[in-house]
C-alpha cells in the first residue's frame, strides 16, 4: 500500500507538491477539515502566506487537530511558510500570528527580503550526498536558532540554517517542490511506518 499523503489546502503551493507526490507513488488528498487528517500517514505544509494560512486554520477549527498530528508524530515537510508554520519559536510574526510548532526552532519570516530579492542556488544537503539540492528562495524564513530537539539539514555557505529535522518532521526555508528536488518528499515517504 502506498502512503496516503495530506497536502494542507487552505493556501499555496499545493498542487506542486502533489505532482510531486504523485509522481512518487504517494495517494495524494488535498486537506481542508479536521476528520480527514485520521485519513492521511503523512502531511505537507505548503508554502503560501504563513499569516494567512494560521488565521484560516484557525477559522476552520484545523490548528487545534493539527497540532495534535504533529505531536502525536505524524510525519510532516513544511516548505518556506510551511516552516514558519512548524517552528516553535517566530522572531517577528504580525501581531496574533501563531505557530503550530512541532521544530524545536526559532524562525523570521521574509528573512531574505521582498520578491525582487528571490534567488535561485544550490545546496549541500549531507543527508543526501551528491548531487546539491537546487533550491529557490521566494519571500522566504531563515532559520535564526536551532533548539536541543532539533538538528539542521542545510545550510547556505554563509552559514545561516535553511532546512531542518526534528523527528519525522521537516522543515526547509525554500521550495523544492518547484525546482524539481523530490527528496525531501522521499524522505517524508520514508518515515511513514
């Protein structure tokens, strides 16, 4: 049996990660209510507006069953506002903006600067060995303190972290799903028991 991977779909890039999981083999649902979080082995959250997507988890009564997935284990990737979404700890969200946590990280939103200053680079990812992760920034968080529970996947050479694990959740600051990188989503895959 294949697993069964939920995409949260309140917001952003979703239908990239499920051609992304399709593509691996994964039965992709697309996740808008509480219930169907006891469907899915796994979950994905997308990049997007992470202030939009807390405020709309909320308004759908989803935060409080989320939460409860992802400390009670459920394998988890979060993609840039995915991230900021799995952090404990946010530098400088707007005012009311919550987490769901489940990273033992503290993250700053848009840490690289506006649209304009989106970029494109390469990443030594040593979980994975050769070859680099092409990796794309858009609007995206860094990873500003690594807590005990916690440990760093990826970092750009000038040493700032951009990709984390704690357990079978991960985190990355960028979007692989759109550079055609899949394993980050193969190793989400991987830790479905």
């Amino acid at each position: 049996m294949s697993a069964r991977v939920g995409i949260l779909a309140l917001q952003g890039n979703v239908r990239e990660h499920a051609a992304v999981l399709d593509g691996l083999g994964a039965r992709v649902s697309l996740v808008r209510r509480a219930a169907q979080l006891g469907e899915i082995d796994a979950l994905v959250l997308p990049g997007g507006e992470s202030s939009a997507i807390d405020k709309l988890s909320r308004r759908l009564g989803l935060r409080d069953p989320l939460i409860a997935a992802i400390s009670a284990g459920m394998p988890t990737l979060g993609t840039c506002a995915g991230l900021i979404a799995l952090a404990d700890r946010l530098v400088d969200g707007i005012e009311g903006q919550q987490t769901l946590g489940g990273l033992d990280v503290a993250v700053r939103r848009n840490a690289f600067g506006r649209q304009g200053e989106s970029f494109e680079t390469e990443l030594e990812v040593p979980a994975f060995g050769a070859p680099p992760v092409p990796a794309a920034f858009i609007r995206a968080p860094v990873i500003e303190e690594i807590g005990r529970r916690a440990t760093a996947l990826a970092q750009l050479p000038d040493g700032r972290v951009v990709a984390a694990e704690q357990g079978a959740v991960i985190g990355v600051a960028f979007h692989p799903e759109q550079s055609g990188e899949t394993r980050f989503h193969e190793r989400l895959l991987a830790s479905v028991s």
